[in-house]
C-alpha cells in the first residue's frame, strides 16, 4: 500500500540539548529487491525487516554511479562523483595492463592513487563534520580514501589505507562481517561509558563476493535456487542480515537506539549470474536501475514517523543532509540533496540525476573524461545518454521505468521527450 509522504514527516525538530548518534549501515553488491521488506519471499533479511517496520523505507532510491567507490564517496561527502573528483574506483591503467599493478612495484600508480585521496579529502566528509562537534567515531568495512582516521576524519579506524602493505579498498577492515562484528560492538560499548555522542560507519564487504557463505546457510538455499552461483548469494545476503542485527541488538541492549538515527542503503545493485560467480548485465557498473537502485531505510525512534513511500525517487546524495539537520549540524553549499525527513522536500523535488565511469580513471582530474554514461530520471521516465569517449557504439535510451521496470522498452524514438531530458541533464552536469 502506498501511504503518503506527507503523514511520514519529522515529528520533531532537531535542535535539542543531545544531536542524535549517527550509524550508517552500508550493504555491498546487493539487488534492490533481495530484501524481505522489498518483497522477496524467498531471501531471509529479518533484521532489516524488522528496521524496516521500524523506521521510514523509500523503495524508490538510488545511488547516481554504479561503482562502489565513487557511490561510497558520495555518502561520505553528500556530493556527486563530479564534484568530489572520485569517479572510478582506480587510477589509469598502464597500456597493456589488464589489472591494478602490483602496488609496491608501480610508483606512477601509488602516486595517482595518494592524488586520488588528496582530491577526495577536499570535500566534507561526515566524520569530520561531526567531529567539529564532539562526536567520536568509527570506520570498519569498506573505505577507499586513505587512512581513516587521518584522511576520512575517523577517531578510531580499521582502515590503515596503505597500498604499499595490500591496502586499497579497507585492508583490515574488509575483516568485519565475515569475521565477526567485535570491534564495532567494542566501540559501541566504549561510546556508552564515555557517554559521548558516535558517528559509525559500517560497510562490510557483503554480500559482495567472494561469496562463502556459513554450510548452515547455504544449505538454507541450495533446494530453492536455479545454480549454485545463486543459492550462494543468497546465503551471503542472510549472513550479511545477520550481523546487522548484532550491531543493532547492542544498540537495543546498551540503551542507545532510541537517540540513534539508523541509515541503511547499499553502494550499487547486483544481479547474480546462474551460470558463474559473477555479475550478470543490467546491474554493478551498469547504467540501469539494477545497478542504481537501493532501498534507502531511515528510523529515528519518536522523530520519524514508521512508514512506506514507493512513489518518490530519493537518492544517496540525500544522506549527508539528512543526517545533518538531525544532528543540527549546517551543511556546506554545494551538497545538491534534501534532507529525507522534510516531506515537502522530498515530494516537490522532480528531478534525480546521476552518472556512470570508468572501472579505471581516464584521467584523474576531470571527471568528464572518464564517463561512460549520464542518466537523468524524471516524472517517471529515465534517459540515459552515453559519452562517445567510453562508449562509442551504445545508442541513447529512454524508458518509462514506472511502467517498465526492467527497461526493456526504448523509447527515445520520441525526440521531444528524449530533447526535454537532455536539456534538464546538460543544465545539471555537461559533462565537457
């Protein structure tokens, strides 16, 4: 049932003597609709369920790149990959390099990539924002920008960011989830008896592959999937469910969840291949909403109303302000987003905008260089316009994605439609 965004508004103001905590929990290579709450009968996630009754669900969200490092970055900072300079999730390639080079044999390529965490570390960054006001914080999972703590504003980091010593996109951090969720449960507690406001950012790799589920999981599975390929994702998908309700029991037993504002969204979509471990098309790295496409989950207990909107595309871009009018804490200028807890915000807004790169940089300091494709969504339909420089024999597309939501049908025979778009899309970015 869809229920109006305009009974879903914030039922109290944020200026009060204690900001919220802050935890950001990030899923990592994810199909939008492989939740229990999205509708998926046979996918167990009863932990986001159960948030997800709990707090304010947007159906229709997305992140406007479909890479994860340029995605994260933009929930890092509330900014478009254009404007924070991560676009790509590496430097150039070397010619006739298939692969990242060996980091501590390729000089050229560190030096990009310190270049790469000195542009990001130009823009706001959560952390730091929130630690201009007493919050103490703490980084596990992914994390591309360098040190966390020196480079993203953390107080306390797994990320040591050093590619010298096989650090590139979490080093030791990529260790939480799979091997448990101590130190994040060690830092909840350690904010409890200091009793200081935290900031958390946990963004596991999963169920990002490899995809090694627990046997206990995956024989959950293995009877009602088309391949083994796809009965193991969706074990990853459930294990991943699990230590999120770790971390949100603690909150439960620790008293912290009722002034906690609990974010949850994933980085881009996935669509598991049933014939190998990997990716099928139409989804990570894509253009299309399976790879665009999040479900972006909001519960601030006794601030925000518990309810569902599929009727407003609301994006990533939308976190960073959201999380800081409830904390109280002014944003800079140049962050494009509302916040989600203004319905009126949220209802007026037409327009989502994004846009798709390279795995590899083409050149690291302009981003036009390295695009693949643009996209913009409104009223209901998605143009996707490809750059020549990445893409040169892909054909625009237009698609009426409310009425056809696996864009099967292009309809950019319609010119006038597909001019309308391009101009709202150049206005936005032109990408030259």
């Amino acid at each position: 049932m869809i229920r109006s965004i305009f009974v879903l508004a914030l039922l109290a103001t944020p200026t009060m003597a204690a900001p919220p905590n802050v935890v950001m929990l990030i899923g990592d290579d994810q199909g939008y609709a492989d939740y229990g709450f999205m509708g998926n009968a046979t996918i167990k996630t009863p932990n986001l369920d159960k948030l997800a009754a709990q707090g304010l669900v947007f159906k229709r969200g997305y992140v406007p790149s479909s890479l994860c490092r340029p995605s994260l970055a933009t929930m890092v900072t509330g900014l478009y990959p254009h404007q924070h300079l991560i676009t790509s999730n590496d430097p150039p390639l070397a010619k006739g390099k298939a692969k990242a080079p060996a980091a501590k044999k390729d000089e050229k390529w560190l030096a990009m990539r310190a270049e790469m965490v000195a542009n990001f570390e130009k823009s706001p960054s959560l952390a730091k924002l929130l630690g201009e006001q007493g919050f103490i914080s703490h980084q596990s999972g992914k994390w591309w920008e360098g040190n966390a703590c020196r480079c993203g504003g953390f107080t306390e980091g797994m990320t040591h960011g050093d590619p010298t010593k096989g650090g590139r996109h979490g080093d030791l951090g990529l260790t939480i989830g799979r091997q448990g969720v101590r130190p994040v449960l060690d830092f909840l507690d350690k904010a409890k008896a200091e009793n200081k406001p935290f900031y958390l950012w946990y963004a596991p790799m999963m169920p990002h592959s490899p995809h090694n589920p627990p046997e206990r999981l995956l024989a959950k599975y293995k009877d009602k999937s088309p391949s083994i390929h796809v009965a193991k994702y969706w074990a990853m998908c459930e294990w991943f469910d699990e230590t999120l309700g770790e971390i949100l029991d603690r909150l439960e037993k620790n008293g912290q969840a009722e002034n906690t504002i609990v974010v949850y969204l994933h980085d881009n979509g996935w669509i598991q291949d049933p014939t190998k471990d990997a990716f099928a098309p139409r989804s990570k790295q894509s253009q299309y909403d399976g790879g665009l496409r999040t479900p972006i989950l909001v519960r601030w207990p006794g601030h925000v109303k518990p309810g569902v909107d599929d009727t407003h595309p609301v994006s990533s871009i939308d976190v960073v302000p959201t999380i800081l009018a409830a904390t109280g804490v002014k944003p800079t200028n140049d962050i494009p987003g509302v916040n989600l807890m203004d319905a009126a915000a949220v209802a007026n807004r037409d327009t989502l905008y994004g846009a798709c790169f390279t795995h590899n940089a083409v050149d690291i300091h302009n981003p036009a260089k390295n695009v693949r494709w643009r996209w913009v969504l409104s009223d209901g339909w998605k143009l996707i316009v490809p750059d020549a420089k990445n893409e040169a024999d892909a054909k625009v597309e237009l698609y009426q994605v409310t009425k056809d939501p696996g864009e099967k049908n292009n309809l950019a025979a319609d010119s006038a439609k597909v001019a309308e778009l391009t101009k709202k899309l150049d206005a936005w970015w032109p990408a030259k």
